[in-house]
C-alpha cells in the first residue's frame, strides 16, 4: 500500500469486522506495500482442554475493498 492517502478509518473498520469474525484475540496488524496482514490467537475449548492456535492472514488491498463491500477510496493515491 504505498499509496500516500490510505483511508486509514475505514480499512480498520474493516479490519475490525474481519477480526471479530474470526474470533481473534492478541492481534497484530502489519501493513505491507499492497495490503495488510493481520496475526492473532484462536482459542479453541474442547470438553477438557483449551487449545490456542495461532492465525496469519494476507490480506491484498483488493480483498480489503472485496470485504468493504465494493468501496473505493480505500486506497488513494
């Protein structure tokens, strides 16, 4: 994303709608020149155990704007 004028509201609007879907917990986002990846814990309960794993997600900014239901404006120049 080396865009000057990301629209950095609604990218985390996104983001968050995405996050709280895949129910994660202890999340790191990291932006890249086309996108953004997003890592966090899963906590899986089983009837006697509690299981975390791990979850990394490469998101393009074309995903990022699949995800914001069509927006554009997302990522300006």
């Amino acid at each position: 994303m080396a865009q000057s004028n990301l629209n950095y509201p609604e990218i985390f609007a996104v983001l968050g709608k995405f996050i709280a879907e895949k129910k994660l917990h202890d999340v790191c986002v990291m932006e890249f020149e086309d996108g953004i990846i997003v890592a966090g814990s899963v906590v899986y309960e089983g009837r006697e155990t509690i299981r975390r794993a791990q979850e990394t997600f490469v998101l393009s900014s074309q995903d990022l704007e699949k995800m914001s239901g069509g927006k554009r404006g997302l990522f300006t120049r």
